[in-house]
C-alpha cells in the first residue's frame, strides 16, 4: 500500500483560539471603546498632546544633543508653534470673514442656481406620495391626531451656549499644551519609565527603543507630509488664481490643511472649490476647470508625489484609513479624525519592531496587485484536490 505523508500536501491546520478567549478579547474591546467613547473630554486631549510631543521631540532631541536643555527647547518650538498657528489664522481671517459677510448672498445665489434642480426633485416626490396614496384609507375628521404639546423644557441661549464652548475649547487647548510641555521635557526616558509601569515583563531599554522608533517614524511621516501639503496648497493657490477664483490662497490654505486627513479631506476640499466655483461663474466651463485642475493636483500628489517621498515602509491599507476616519469621526469628532492615522502609523511601527507583529504588520500595509497574484500562487492545494492526491487508506 502506497501512502504519502500528508502534510508534505495538505495545509497546515491552525490550533482554533477557544471560545471562551474569543468572547473574553471582545468584551475587553468593547469596554475599551465605551470608556474612549464617554470620557472622550479626558483622554482626547492626553491623545493630541501625545501627538504633538512625537512630530516635535525630534527637534527638541537634535537640540538636546547639542547640550540645550530639553524644557527649554519644548517652550521654543511650543511657542514656535503656537506662533505659526496665529500667523495662519490671520493670513486666512481677512478672505474668510469677507466669505462670511457675503454668506446670505452667497446662499440666494446657490438657491438659485439649483432651483431647476430642486423643482425636478421635488416634482418627483410629489408624484411618489401621490402614488404611495392611492388606495389608502379616506381621512375623517375624528381621525385626527391631537395636536403635539409644546415644549416645556427651556432650550439655553445662543450667548450660554457659545460661552460653554469657548470655556471648554480654551481648557482643552490649555491642557494640550501643558502636557505636550511636559512630556518634551521628560523625553523618551520618562514615557519608558512610564510604559515600563504599566507593562513589567518587557525592559525599560527594548520600550526606549519603541518609542525612538515611533517617534522617529512619526515625526518623519509628519515633516514629510507637511512639505508635500505645503506644495500642493502653493499649486492649488496658482491654479486657482489662473482660473480666476477670489481669494485663490484662501483655497490653497483650505487644500493643504485638509490634506493632512486623508481621503476625506481632498473630497471635502474638492466639493468647497466646486460650490465656490458656481457662485462665483455663470457658466460651468470654469466650474469644470477648477474642479478638474484641482482633481489632477490631488492625483499627482497622491499616487506619485507621497508614495515616492514617504515610501512604502509607512503606507497603509485604504481600507482601515477609512474605518478608522469612521470610527474616530464617531468617537472623539474632529480630534478623532486627526489621531486616526498617525495611530496607524504609530501601531504599524510597534508591530514592526515587536516579537510576532508580522500578521499585524501585513494586515496594516497595502498589498499590490502583484503581491496578490503570488499569494493565489502559493496557495495550498485545496481540499478537493488534496482528496484526489492522497489516496485513501481502507
């Protein structure tokens, strides 16, 4: 009787997680987003401090190196940061508060140009309900419904509302920047010393390590991607100003913010442009120009600028950037939308350089087209064919 050892042939067959564990992850994942998700006051600006002091300790470390002390360098880049910011704001305060001003205005003409628009669509609901009512119950005067009760609960006023969130906002941003000063004085030795608590088995030099990847890695991600939005909002702001749009660097300074979030922002960049660009001309020849200039721009950017500047050691699967866009949009609004991809970045990094962090590592990069035709290739054989090889013992 012939027999051929089967696991020269079939697939090697994976030992299942138990059940018990698999339940006992995800109720451990679902504690951790409802804790993020209701002290999201708490823990998002810890995350943006956090942020912060990874694209600027490598400035402070370089200026470390050369003897100057590490609070001293944080209070300079801090406050070259903080100046920076209000130098931006008051480039982009004079077009944006014109745009404001012109708001009503702006909103008459927008109506306008899309009544025809709006009368077809209102046209075609109208002939929905009149066929969603054919048949239906003739309507008599004692089936009426009574009229709803006012509202007894007293809605706050403008004036409050704004003042509680400006007191939040100006607490938030206070905590930021005090924690972000802190944690660029201490350096990566007192987050090791930190990490180090909290994880005892692993020695406080492997979690240096981690962190001067991390924060290298980072802090390159970030410097790179600011010199390529940097271009793109100078190329969007001339492109603009050739297509004749009003306050061409007010967009160039819109595309290259928003290009810092990916996919989103380019698509919330493009339909700003297009709006702007059919309140501001009558016909759509323009209105095509700048739509099509800026999607050519973004095109460029994305699919050779950024993947030869940053490389394929930092891309990520599109697919998990837009989950977590999604899920950071859900849970923490706006800061959620910034911290979800330098958390991808962050936690590809960690899995490149942590024992057994190669699946983590594959499930976050991309994968090409070749990459995927080789994989089909290095398939196993499957069970039917695997049946048909080996042959059955009686």
């Amino acid at each position: 009787m012939n027999t051929l050892k089967e696991d020269s042939i079939l697939p090697t067959l994976r030992p299942k997680a138990s059940p018990a564990l698999s339940l006992l992850k995800f109720l451990v994942a679902v504690a951790i987003g409802t804790l993020l998700y209701f002290a999201h006051e708490a823990f998002v600006p810890v995350a943006l401090a956090l942020l912060f002091s990874l694209v600027l300790s490598g400035p402070v470390e370089w200026l470390h190196s050369w003897r100057v002390p590490r609070s001293l360098s944080a209070a300079l880049f801090m406050a070259l940061l903080l100046g920076g910011l209000v130098a931006l704001g008051n480039f982009i305060s004079e077009p944006a508060q014109q745009w404001f001003a012109t708001a009503p205005h702006t909103i008459k003409i927008i109506e306008k140009k899309i009544r025809p628009v709006a009368q077809l669509m209102a046209r075609v609901d109208s002939l929905r309900n009149s066929a969603g009512n054919i048949g239906s119950a003739p309507h008599t005067p004692g089936s009426a419904s009574a009229p709803a009760a006012p509202a007894t609960a007293a809605e706050e006023s403008a004036p409050v509302m704004l003042l509680d969130a400006t007191r939040g906002a100006v607490l938030s941003a206070a905590t930021v920047i005090i924690l972000t000063l802190f944690m660029l004085a201490g350096g990566p030795p007192m987050l090791a010393r930190m990490a180090s608590a909290f994880f005892s088995d692993l020695k406080s030099a492997h979690i240096i390590v981690v962190i001067e990847q991390v924060r290298s890695e980072v802090g390159r991600f970030y410097a790179t991607s600011a010199l390529i939005n940097i271009g793109l909002g100078l190329a969007t702001a001339f492109v603009m100003m050739w297509c004749g749009m009003p306050s061409p660097f007010l967009w160039g300074t819109l595309a290259a913010l928003f290009n810092f979030i990916p996919y989103a922002g380019p698509t919330m960049t493009l339909l700003i442009l297009t709006v702007v660009a059919l309140v501001s001309f009558d016909g759509l020849t323009r209105v095509f120009a700048v739509a099509g200039g800026y999607v050519a721009l973004a095109a460029v950017e994305g699919q050779f600028i950024q993947p030869l500047l940053v490389g394929r050691r930092l891309q990520l699967n599109p697919m998990l950037v837009f989950l977590a866009l999604w899920f950071g949009g859900m849970f923490w609004g706006i800061a959620g939308i910034v911290l979800a991809t330098p958390s991808l970045v962050a936690l590809k990094v960690i899995a490149a350089h942590a024992r057994g962090g190669a699946p983590l590592l594959d499930f976050l990069s991309p994968h090409t087209v070749a990459e995927d035709e080789d994989l089909e290739k290095s398939q196993p054989a499957p069970a039917a064919d695997a049946k048909r090889i080996v042959p059955s013992i009686p």
